[in-house]
C-alpha cells in the first residue's frame, strides 16, 4: 500500500514556517506498513493544487494532505480535492456546533468566516479537532483510493491522527511490512569517523545502518522492515546494540529523547540545582535547559563570560592563572564550573570554553572545547575536539555539556 503526502500552503515554498509534517507522517504510516512515496508541497493556487492532486490519485492509494482548511478565501484544499472528485460541498451541523462552541468557550462570536470550515465534499467521514477550529475528513473514493484532509498546525495535525487516523489506517488491509528503528544521537565526532567505527557492520539490508548529519550532532539510525513490529524490532536490537557499545562515549540521547529534558527530570527528581558558566556557547546551554516547564525548580542561573573580563570580575576566576593557562583549558573551565556553583550556592556547576572559530584563538585550533562540571564529590572535565563550523561547534558543545550532567545524574 503507497501513500503520498501533499503539503499546502504558499508560506511553506517560501520558507516562512518549518514544515514537520513529512517527519511525523512518515513515522506514522511506517509503523502502520504503508510506503510514503512522495512528497509534494503546493502554494495556495487552485490549478497547481488540482494538478497534484490529479496525479497523486493515478499513483498512490492513499493521500494525504495538510493545510488549507482555514477561514480565509486562500484556504482551497478541501474545495479543490472536492471537484477534482466531482463532489458537492455540504454543511456538516456537527461541525458547525463545535466551531460555534470553540468561540463561545472563549467568549467571542463565531466570525461568519469560519462558517466554510464546516462544509466537506459530499459523504466525507469528518474528523473531529480536539485542538481548532478546522475539522478535517477522510474520503474513499469510487474507486478505492483514500483521501484524508488534515489542518496545517502540527498539534492539531498530530493531535487528529492519534484520536482518529491511525486506528482508521490500522484497519485497512493490504498494508505491507512495518519498518521500526532504533536512533542514536552522537556528538563530539565526525560523521566520516562514526562510519570508519562501523564499517563492518554496514552493507546489511535489513537491518541496515543510516547516517545524518546535523549541526553539532550525528545521528545514526539503525532500521529493519518486517510483518509485524515485534519481528521487526527483534532485527533492530542486536544491532543497535552492537553500535551503542561501539559509540558509547559519544551517544547524548536516543530516539525522540531531549537531552535537555531528560537532565531536567533528572534534576528534578534528585532534588538538584544547578548553574551554569558559558563562554564559547554564550548562553545556550542555559536556554536549553530552560525549556521544560518548571526549571525555576532546578535551574539557578547563570554567567556569560564570553571576556576574560568578565571571567575575572563576575565568576572571581584568577587573572594570573588565565594568563598562564588561557580562557581555553582545562583549568579555565574547573575554574569557571567551581567558581559559578560557589557563588549561586548549587549543588552543580557546569562550565564551557573553547574556540568555535572561524579563526582561532590563543593559538589554540577551531573546535577545541572544555567542559567540566563541578559536584559535591570534585570537579571533572572533559576535552573534545568538536567538528565542523561555528554553530555547530557551539551546537555540539552544548550537547556534550548537558551528556556530562546526564552521566552524572545517572551514575555512569
């Protein structure tokens, strides 16, 4: 069973908003053993939609699209699949109320606009937005194809395909084998190198081995396809363990982990607090952590000492031991991870330094970068040699950072 997935929206080619939907749909239809073949992604033209669409329906048994079912008149999906298919548009009440309920919860009156966002093509089974105001639809067509209309906004998208889509696709028979897959994501290594560590593994078609590089990370996913999950996940594990074991000292998190969530849980549930010095990340590692609800429980605050000034008169780091050692060391950033937990009274200290280039600093290479975390037992440090450009140094020196805290907490 083929599917294809058709993304609309003039913002989209524009670059203007970040399409994730290929991301999440893919995942999902994989799981399910259905084949996504294409991706098409469309402005909001009426002609351009209905070629696509007319092409998709002679390839594929299952389309899939996104956006387009807002109030405004450049909203045309559901119009354009509709006479594409030779079906009229009709008033679906249900819908109808709960978009009047929607704007009476908030105290407001349903604008007239988004009276349209309650029609559908003639026979559509319509799917309910727990999320918004657009509705979406799922047609089968005279001669077999599934159509399935899906708002643009990714929660609401998502929110949609777990309460109805994917037990709808589960029922469908013809599926073919479901891929399952085990990621790995590493830092503070090349991804030419990460290959040379596996090459003996690589080759195997099911289970097979994939590399994407990103900035600051590599992320190697190990996948297999089979008639069900179980067999399919049965393939998967010997060799991803097998690559965890090669790649241990590199791997900051796996699957859909955020590593910067994963340490705020791990503080959290510890009771912990900590504190943060930067200097070649700026300030980025302390975002990072700030981004799960709740940090004011475990994140003090924090230092940017980006200037040797600043390491002196705020952190109170030894002017003659930077000048002996440098702003790029091991003793620079022990300095920096015990003096920043000693003056916010944290239980942990962690510190950053290095040269993220794009010229090179104390004499000292592009990507050399210090990290050291300051515990009630002592202070650690590590040295990495981070590849690549600027950001994805200072990406990768983040994510080596916040892989130390979680090691710590962890015992390993």
């Amino acid at each position: 069973m083929k599917a294809e997935l058709i993304f609309t929206g003039t913002e989209l080619l524009l670059g203007q908003v970040l399409n994730t939907h290929g991301r999440y749909l893919g995942r999902r239809l994989s799981d399910l053993g259905i084949e996504v073949i294409l991706h098409t992604t469309v402005g909001d033209d009426w002609e351009r939609m209905a070629s696509v669409f007319k092409q998709a329906l002679q390839r594929s048994d299952i389309i899939i699209t996104t956006g387009g079912l807002g109030p405004t008149s450049d909203d045309l999906t559901k119009e354009t699949i509709a006479e594409v298919l030779g079906l009229s548009m009709v008033l679906h009440e249900e819908s109808l109320a709960s978009i009047k309920q929607f704007f009476t919860s908030r105290d407001n009156k349903m604008p007239d606009s988004n009276l349209k966002q309650a029609y559908f093509p003639e026979g559509a089974n319509v799917i309910p937005n727990p999320c918004g105001t657009a509705p979406g639809a799922i047609i089968e067509t005279k001669d077999g194809r599934v159509v399935i209309i899906l708002p643009g906004p990714p929660w609401e998208l998502e929110a949609m395909c777990e309460g109805s889509v994917v037990s709808y696709l589960a029922s469908l028979e013809g599926r073919g084998d479901v891929t399952r897959f085990t990621t790995l994501k590493l830092t503070g290594i090349r991804e030419d190198d990460v290959q040379d560590l596996l090459n003996d593994l690589d080759g195997v078609n099911n289970p097979e081995i994939s590399y994407i590089a990103r900035p600051g990370e590599v992320h190697v996913r190990i996948s297999a396809h089979a008639k069900t999950a179980q067999q399919a996940d049965k393939l998967v594990k010997p060799l991803a363990d097998e690559v965890t074991k090669r790649l241990k000292p590199y791997i900051f998190a796996m699957d859909d982990e955020r590593i910067d969530f994963v340490v705020g849980e791990l503080l959290r549930k510890k009771d912990m607090t900590i504190a943060v010095a930067e200097s070649c990340t700026a300030g980025m590692v302390e975002s990072r952590l700030c981004d799960m609800a709740g940090c004011s429980k475990y994140l003090i605050g924090g230092v940017v000492c980006y200037s040797s000034m600043v390491k002196e008169k705020i952190l109170g780091i030894d002017p003659k031991g930077l000048a002996e050692h440098g702003a790029v060391s091991e003793w620079a950033a022990k300095a920096m991870a015990e003096n920043v937990r000693s003056m916010l009274k944290s239980d942990l200290g962690l510190a950053v330094t290095g040269v993220a280039g794009p010229t090179s600093s104390e004499n000292k290479p592009i990507g050399l970068v210090y990290i050291a975390l300051a515990t009630p037992e002592g202070t650690q440090c590590r040295e990495y040699k981070m590849p690549g450009r600027r950001m994805a140094i200072r990406q990768g020196a983040v994510n080596a950072s916040l892989k130390m805290v979680r090691h710590y907490l962890e015992g390993t």
